[in-house]
C-alpha cells in the first residue's frame, strides 16, 4: 500500500477544468454555465459579491455539490460522473481549509490533522501518525506545544493555521483556502499570505484561494477569477482584469480598498528594487 504523498503527481497543464457548470437550488440559480481552468502551480484567487457562489464551486470541485448541469475534472479524472470509490483516488491529493477551519472541537491539533490520515491510510503506526501530525503543525507555522492543544485553547488565527495542517496531512497538490485571511488583524493575514506562497513554492502546489482581502489577491495570486452574473465574467491578471469593463470588476479592484491595495503593493515593489539595487559594502 502506498503511503502519503507516494501518489504519481499530476503531470498536466490544468488541475482543474470545470466547463459549463450550472447549480441551482431550489429557483434560485448560482452559477450558469460556468466555465473555469485553473493552471498548475498558480495560486488562483477567487472573488465576487455576497451570493455569486465562490464555496459554492469550490465544493462542486472536491465532490460535496452536485450540480444540475457541467462537468468537472480534477487531475484529467471527472468528478461529475465518478462514483464514490473512484472519487477516494482522487480527493486524497487535495486539501481543503474551510473557512474557520472546521476543526473537530473535541481533538487536539494534533488529532485533528490525523483524521484524514487514518481515513486513506488505516494501517499507519500510531508512532508514525504523531510524528506526521506534528511535522505539519510545525509546517503550518504553530509551534510544536500546539499539536497537544485543543480548538478552544486557540486564537482565531492559530486555529486557521491547525486546520491548513490537517489540509496539509496528505502531501496534497491541490489546495483549496476558503477566506484564509478572514477575521485576522493585518500582521497576521500578511503572515498568512508569506506561508501560503511558501508552501506553493516549496512543495509545488496548485492554490484554488477564495478571498475578499484584495492584499492578499496583490501580493500572492498569479491570476484572479472574478464570479458576477452566475458565471465567471473576467479571469487573469489583475492588470489585466482591469482593462475589462465590466463595472463590478471596475468598482472592486478601482474603489478606494482597491486602491489603497495597489499603492501598497508598489511601494513594496519599490523597497525591494532599493534592495535589490543597493551596493554591497567594500570587500562583501
């Protein structure tokens, strides 16, 4: 039997393809026809108004929403028409935060990130799932003490970090963050967002990131899918969504948090080209 992260990693260009969705529930219809293909090794961000349905397609992508109409691939493997035991190959190489981590009140930490674990992996020594589970804590960013403590006993921010590292517990490469920066001060969301990329980097993940904090779409998303009339209306570069017309897109990223989001973003470009560009001391 395999263990973690002993899964062949996908080798295609789009991890994620999702064409022609629609879901609807009851009449009242959330995405129609959407179409989306997510790039391998991006970290998409994900935004819209209240009510365009961003978890909504992110839970019809890990299989938790059915919809009425489309197809879904992850991995070149559909999820739309898959049953259940064909499914398990596949949602063992994602991970998902949800938001507010969604962590099991009556758990440590550590427990906690040992669920998916001895779902997909049965046989695993008890040894063995303590040291994977405080190897992913410490990878998260919390310290180690942390794995013995309960939900209760953490702050917000450090109960987002504990449910990434149950996101994190079987090596995925795939990562879906839903609103990871939501309810944290700007020390910890910036703090959030230098972990998220490093993690992208070093272990060469694809991040599906849904968000309002239009920092952290400045600061660490390589494109952005903007969800607005029941489909996606504009997906790219923000510089390039913002050559777009549409007045959502114009309002959002031209209003004065978005503005203020862009202006922070270029004096941190500034302070790094200073760096970059100041000369080394005699004899370095």
């Amino acid at each position: 039997m395999a263990g973690p992260g002993q899964h062949e990693r996908y080798r295609g260009d789009h991890p994620i393809v999702v064409d022609g969705l629609t879901n609807r529930f009851g009449d009242f219809t959330v995405h129609e026809y959407l179409s989306l293909t997510v790039n391998r090794g991006e970290i998409i961000g994900v935004v819209g108004g209240s009510g365009t349905g961003k978890s909504v397609l992110m839970r019809s992508i890990i299989g938790l929403q059915y919809p009425q109409e489309g197809q879904i691939e992850v991995f070149g493997r559909s999820i739309t028409d898959a049953d259940p035991d064909e499914e398990i190959g596949v949602r063992n190489r994602w991970g998902v935060l949800f938001q507010g981590g969604a962590l099991f009140s009556t758990l440590t930490v550590a427990e906690n990130v040992q669920v998916p674990l001895k779902q997909f992996y049965p046989d695993i020594e008890p040894s063995t799932l303590d040291a994977i589970a405080r190897y992913k804590v410490v990878m998260s960013g919390l310290p180690e003490d942390a794995a013995c403590k309960y939900p209760s006993e953490l702050s917000g921010g450090m109960k987002k970090r504990a449910g990434l590292a149950r996101a994190l517990a079987l090596d995925p490469e795939l990562l879906f963050l839903d609103e990871p920066t939501a309810g944290l001060d700007p020390i910890g969301a910036a703090a959030f967002d230098r972990l998220t990329r490093e993690l992208k980097e070093t272990l060469g993940l694809t991040v599906f990131l849904i968000t309002h904090d239009l920092d952290t779409l400045y600061e660490i998303c390589d494109r952005v899918a903007v969800l607005a009339d029941r489909q996606v209306i504009g997906v790219g570069t923000i510089p390039e969504l913002l050559e777009t017309e549409h007045p959502w897109i114009q309002e959002y990223f031209n209003g004065p948090r978005g503005r203020a989001a862009q202006a922070s973003q270029n004096r941190s470009k500034a302070r790094a080209a200073k760096t970059i560009d100041k000369p080394s001391p005699a004899g370095a």
